[in-house]
C-alpha cells in the first residue's frame, strides 16, 4: 500500500532568501499519527504549508496517498484536511455557517448530521449560531480544526492544534483525533507541547534549521537516548563531577541536578559509589522525549 | 469536476454581500438618486438634447446604472480578496481547496455578476421613476449588462491578486477606474465634446461597453454594435485566462 503522504528531497527557499527547508525526506504510512517537532522556524509549517499546497516548494516531490500534488492538485487537496498555524475565519459567518460553506466546497450537499456531531465533539455546540468574530481563541482555534474535518479527510494535518486551548478541553480534544486515529484516519501534527507528542505520536519527525535532525517511532528515539537525567540529595556539598555528567549544583552544593551519558556510567556509578556516604537521595529519570527533542536541537540545558 | 465545490464558494461570495446589502446594494441606490435630483432637478433642463432625440436624463439612466455595475463588480472581487489577504484566511479559505484555478475564477466573477446584476436593476427600477423610458434590446441590454460585470469583475479580481492592502485597492479604483468611468461616456454623448475631443472617448474601453449598454436601453448608440461586441468579449476571456493562470502560480498568493 502507498504511504499517506511521502515526501523526497523537498526544498523551500522563500521570495526574501531564507532556506526553510533544505531537503527534508519523509514517509508518513497509512493510519499512523505522527509528530513533527522543532524549534522556533526550523521549518515545520512550511513545510505542512506545501504538503496543504497553499506554499509553493522551490523543489522535491510531495505524494499524498501516491498521487502527486502536482500532478494532481484538486485530487489530493480532497484527500486532506488541514488547519494552518495562524488562524483566520470569515467574519461574515457563524460557526455553523461557516463549516455548512467548507463541506460544500469539498463537494458535500447536505453534512448536517456530521457536522452537529463535529460542534458537539469540539464543545462548539453552545456557540454553533455566534458570529466566528465572537469567539474566544481557543474556541477558534477548535473551529479550524472542525473546518479541516468537515469533509472526513483520510490525512489530517494539524499546525499546532493546541496552542491557546485551556488544559480539560485539549484533553477533549486529543480524545477525538485519538477516536479519528483509531478509524484509520492518518494524522500529522505539529506541537510544542513534546510531552502530548510523547503520549500520542507512534512516530516523531524532529526538524532542526530545514533538515530532519531525527525520525524514528517514538519509543525508538527514547530506548536510544544516550542520557538519563539524575537528581542527588547530599548531606554535604561535594564538587560537580566532571567530565561524564552535565548540570549543576544547587543548595550550597548540596543538591546536584543533570545528566549523564548513559556510555560513561561506569564513571558516574563509581564516583557516585565514592560520595554514596553523603547521598541522601538518588534519582534517576526515564528519558523523555523531551530530553531526545533538546540534545537533537542543540538546546539542553 | 467538483461543482458543487464551485457552485458552495460562489454562494459564499455572493452571500459575503447579500449580508452588509445596505452597504453593497443600497448606498449605490441612494446615489443613483441623487444624481437624478441634481441632473433632473437642477440641470437637466439646461443642458437640452442628447442626439437621438433623447431628453438628457433618458441618455443619462443607462449612463449611471453602467456606472452602478462597473463599480460594484469591481468592488465584490477586489474588496473580497483583499479581506482575505488581510486577515490571514487566503490559505485556508481559498488556496487549500479542491476546486481548480478556472473554477475559483468562475466562482468570483459569478458573483460579482450577480451584485453588478442587481445594482444595475435597482438603478434602472428607481430611474424609472424620475425618467420615461421603454427598453429597446432586452438581450443586448442583459447580455451587455453581464459582460460588463464580468470584466469588471476580473479587473477587481487581477486587483485584489495584485494588491498588497487596502490602500492598493483604493487607489487602483480612485486613479484608474473612475476617471475612466466618468470619461466614458456615462454623463455625455461624445458630441457635447468640443469639436477636437470629440474621438477622445473612442480610446477609452469602458467607452464601448457604456454605448452597448445605453443601446439596449434606448436603441441607439454612438458606435457599432457588433465590433465592439466581439471585443469586449476577447477582452473579458483575456482576462479570464490571465486570472486563472495568476492564480495558478500562486502569484502574490502563495509565498
Ligand atoms: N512567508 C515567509 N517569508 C519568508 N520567510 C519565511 C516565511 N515563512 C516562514 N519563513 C521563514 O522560514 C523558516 C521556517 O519557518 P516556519 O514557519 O516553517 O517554522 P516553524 O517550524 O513552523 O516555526 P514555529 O514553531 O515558530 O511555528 C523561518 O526561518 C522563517 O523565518
Ligand atoms: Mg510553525
């Protein structure tokens, strides 16, 4: 079977020059959910932007289900549905009135009944008849993503769904596109929030400065991960080991924070075997992804 | 072929006016009658015959009611795909449909059609309160009518593409377009001109769409018929090809 979406040697230099993207590689397979993390501009809206085909690439072939965007542009557009990072909505319409227009241009007469379900998921349904000006951020926000659903897309992609959405309603909503997933719906996401890519990706993209820095499945990335974060309690300061750890001392020295590279253990355990005396605490932590996300970024602290 | 698609962003378009209608379809009623008080009022009497044998209020009916459809087709697109670009919803909205660069066209300049359609009855139905008049060509004057909105149209369209704000807009439609509508021929017969500008207009295109129109209406005309028909024509699918080929490079539309 095709993947979803396959992506080869794209690349995207924008009108004033910069290089947002410089030949990413990439293969999304059918039905999985999968996660495209990065930094600040390392290029992960250009390039879902491409793949929606609302930026044009400067070069590389993007397919989505194997047919290509640009040999089919409607084709493929219909196979997709797709929020954008900054959200825009007609102010000339309500919610209601808005998802009616965005099922008729993908072909739909008559979506009542999907789209009733879609205000009652997205706890839309009290402001189904208020103009979209009226809504708060988040409840926009929630509308795009009802926007981009009206016409069941089999690959979803999401530019940061969640930014601006308060804490129960997130969870809400990540149990949909969860329940989406579990009925073959592909999914891509972007999020600055690793911890939900974590808990929901099966595999993560992570973009450094244009380029796939790591993509593996996410339990992948975290068995490989090459540091453990530990935190020691002491009973008096002792200096900060050198050499085989990172981080520092807190409390007058009597508290040390960091990580060790898991390849110099050896070190860490016996010069923690040498202060054990003084060690009222010890605490060693499962790496997440988080941690795999900073060292690829060149951002751990 | 998606149609329903083109036929639900040409309800979207025409409904983006039907919603603010005293704004679109009611302030260019109130003008058309205000210029009927001053002209009809004030100086009709003396400026005398048109040609023809037509009073200068019958000459000038058609005149405004042209007027009323160039400038509002040219608004719908322009003003609508401005907005658009302003808050951010081109890509969303627009750019990630399945619908092709023919069928967006199609769907804009359709509904520019509808509000030109509708501002050039109002006008003619309010007119006709104040003038006498009969309708000569009812195909010439509906088929003018709808040429008219349509190239007025894809102007407004190939103008919002261009333009990076509102201000752009503005002044495409204050520098170009209404001098070019006030010199062509919607207040005088090219033979109120004196002597050596009397060719003057024949320049102007919106000249030859004016006197097709005023001919439907009142069966005569200041040019003939058939050549500018076929050119307004030619003119309105160039523009149409052009449109859609903007739109089909994404150009200003898609960074
Ligand atoms: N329209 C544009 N014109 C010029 N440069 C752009 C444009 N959009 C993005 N860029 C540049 O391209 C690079 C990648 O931007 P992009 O928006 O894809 O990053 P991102 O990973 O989505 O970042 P963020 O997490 O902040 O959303 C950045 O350097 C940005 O400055
Ligand atoms: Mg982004």
């Amino acid at each position: 079977m095709t993947p979803a979406l396959t992506i080869v040697g794209l690349a995207k230099r924008y009108q004033n020059g910069a290089d947002a993207l410089q030949g990413v590689d990439l293969e999304v397979g059918r039905g999985e959910f999968f996660a495209i993390l990065g930094p600040n501009g390392a290029g992960k809206s250009t390039l879902i932007n491409i793949v929606a085909q609302v930026v044009t690439k400067s070069s590389g072939h993007v397919t989505v289900f194997g047919l290509s965007i640009d040999k089919h542009p409607q084709r493929t557009r219909m196979l997709l549905g797709f929020t954008p990072q900054e959200i825009a909505l007609d102010p000339f319409f309500s919610v209601r009135e808005v998802l009616r227009h965005h099922s008729g241009y993908y072909g739909i007469t008559d979506n009542r009944a999907w789209i009733d379900e879609l205000l009652e998921r997205l706890d839309l349904a009290p402001h189904a008849d208020k103009n979209s000006k009226a809504l708060s951020g988040g409840m926009r926000r929630r509308l795009t993503i009802a926007k981009a659903l009206a016409h069941k897309p089999r690959l979803l992609i999401l530019d940061e769904p969640t930014a601006g959405v308060d804490v129960a309603l997130r969870h809400s909503l990540w149990a949909f596109v969860r329940e989406l997933h579990r009925n073959g719906t592909t999914i891509i996401l972007t999020t600055h929030y690793i911890e939900e890519a974590q808990e929901l990706a099966e595999r993560v993209a992570i973009l450094r400065a244009g380029q796939v820095a790591a993509c593996d499945r996410t339990n992948a990335l975290l068995a490989s991960f090459g540091y453990r974060r530990f935190a020691i309690e002491l009973r008096a300061a002792v200096p900060f080991p050198a050499g085989f750890a990172s981080g520092s001392t807190e409390a007058q020295g009597r508290r040390i924070v960091g990580e060790f590279a898991v390849g110099r253990g050896q070190e860490f355990f016996s010069w923690l075997g040498g202060i054990a005396d003084k060690v009222v605490d010890l605490r060693i932590d499962q790496p997440r992804l988080e941690d795999v996300f900073l060292h690829l970024t060149g951002k751990q602290t | 072929m998606n149609w329903y698609g083109n036929w639900a962003l040409f309800r979207r378009e025409c409904q983006r006016f039907l919603r603010v209608w005293l704004q679109t379809l009611g302030a260019p009623l109130i003008s058309a009658m205000l210029y009927f008080a001053i002209f009809g009022a004030a100086l009709g009497q003396r400026i005398g015959d048109a040609g023809h044998g037509f009073s200068y209020l019958q000459f000038l009916v058609p005149g405004l009611a042209a007027m009323g459809i160039i400038q509002h087709a040219f608004q719908n697109t322009s003003s609508s795909l401005i907005q658009m670009k302003y808050l951010g919803m081109l890509q969303a909205d627009l750019l990630a449909l399945p619908l092709n660069p023919a069928q967006i066209v199609l769907a804009f300049t359709a509904a520019a059609m509808v509000r030109g359609a509708l501002v050039g009855i109002g006008i003619l139905a309010i007119s006709r309160l104040f003038v006498e008049f009969t309708i000569a060509d009812p195909p010439l004057l509906i088929g003018s009518a709808l040429i008219m909105a349509a190239i007025f149209g894809l102007v407004g369209l190939l103008t919002g593409i261009w333009a990076k704000n509102f201000d752009q807009v503005a002044l495409v439609g204050n520098f170009i377009l209404t001098p070019m509508v006030y010199l062509g021929g919607v207040f005088f017969a090219n033979s109120m001109l004196p002597a050596g500008w009397q060719k003057a207009p024949l320049l102007n295109p919106i000249f030859y769409l004016v006197d097709l129109f005023r001919r439907g209406l009142l069966g005569a005309g200041q040019t003939p018929p058939e050549g500018a028909l076929i050119a307004v024509s030619l003119v309105m699918a160039a523009l149409f090809i052009v449109a859609m080929l903007l739109f089909r490079l994404g150009w200003r539309l898609k960074s």
